[in-house]
C-alpha cells in the first residue's frame, strides 16, 4: 500500500465498513463523497489565492465541514429516510477531504489519477453493499425506494432471508469481506503479472 495514502485510506474505512450493508446505501454514500470532494475541491480552489497563509487551514477546515453539511442537507431534502440511514457518516467525508487537501490531492494535473482512486473506492463499496446485502438478506436493490420515492418497490429476492449469512451484515463480517476482496485483487494481480512474466520468456 503506498504510505502516503494511508491516512485518508484508513478514514475511509469507517464509513466503507458501516454504511455498505445494503447496495444502495453503498453506492449513495459514493455519489455523496464525490459531491463533497468536489464541493470542496472547486471551492478550495478558488479560495485558496485569495487568503492569507495563516488562516488558510482554517479556511480548509471550514470549507470541508461546509461542503458535507451541504451534501447532508441536500440528501435530507431529497430523501430524509436514505439521510438517516447513513447517519454520521457523510460528516466523516469532509474529515476525508481534509486528508487529501493535506497529502496533495486536489493539486493540479493530478485528475486522472484522482478519478482512478474514486472509482476504485466507488467499486469497493458497491461490491461490498452488493455482497452483505445478499448474503445477509437474500435480496438486491432494498430499499430503492429512497431513489425512487415510491412506496411500492420490491427488492429482488434472491433466497429466503432465513438462509442469509447474519454474520455479513454486522461490521465484523464487513471487515473479513474486505479482506477476502482485496486478497483476491491481491491474488488476480501476482496471476496476471506471473503470466505476463512466463509469455516474455
């Protein structure tokens, strides 16, 4: 793992673990960090030049907690049911951004790989969601009604909800989920790598 990126990676964590217990949740939570870290990303941009060196942390600390409290209350105006499932932790997005402004993140010249790490962070939540959804519940896509608005969506029942792993929807199974997904990227890269290796030979 590279170093640098511990810090921000770690901070992520909580909220990767906690709220991707159902594929919805997981993939809003990454449409709200995308909207908070572009939120701060423009504003900090345009800001910045104009402050004094001193007060520019706590400009940054003020844009961060701005962006997702307005991303917070977006989602209340939008749907307070899929606010509320998410709790605390579109707040702890703005944390996040605080990390990466501090590690260089939001420099210039650096977008393609700022979209690689959203995506990347994106797809392992949505994986995840999609995996304690099923595996505890038996279902896809509860709770789309948050999106939606209506009162009648079903989920698509995969098996019977007494058959489902309890185990994945608690953050202890989030967490051997995690590991079980990044071994086996880990795995499907040293494969990949080894079999490019033994075709140049």
């Amino acid at each position: 793992m590279n170093k640098a990126m511990l810090l921000p990676g770690t901070l992520l964590l909580t909220p990767l673990l906690g709220a991707s217990d159902s594929l919805v949740k997981a993939v809003s939570l990454w449409l709200a960090s995308l909207l908070v870290v572009m939120l701060y990303g423009m504003s900090s941009r345009v800001l910045t030049p104009w402050l004094d060196t001193r007060l520019q942390w706590p400009a940054q600390v003020i844009l961060a907690a701005g962006s997702a409290s307005l991303v917070s209350l977006g989602l209340q105006a939008w749907s307070w049911e899929l606010q509320q499932a998410l709790d605390i932790y579109p707040a702890l997005l703005g944390v996040q951004c605080l990390a990466l402004y501090h590690l260089g993140f939001f420099r210039q010249g650096r977008l393609r790989d700022n979209v690689r790490v959203l995506t990347r962070f994106g797809a392992l939540l949505a994986c995840l969601g999609l995996l304690r959804e099923l595996l505890t519940d038996g279902t896809l896509f509860a709770h789309l009604q948050w999106w939606t608005g209506s009162t009648t969506s079903e989920p698509l029942r995969v098996f019977a909800a007494e058959s489902g792993v309890r185990l994945a929807g608690l953050i202890p199974g989030a967490f051997i989920l995690l590991g079980l997904l990044l071994a086996g990227k880990k795995a499907w890269t040293l494969r990949s790598t080894s079999h490019r290796v033994l075709q140049r030979k």
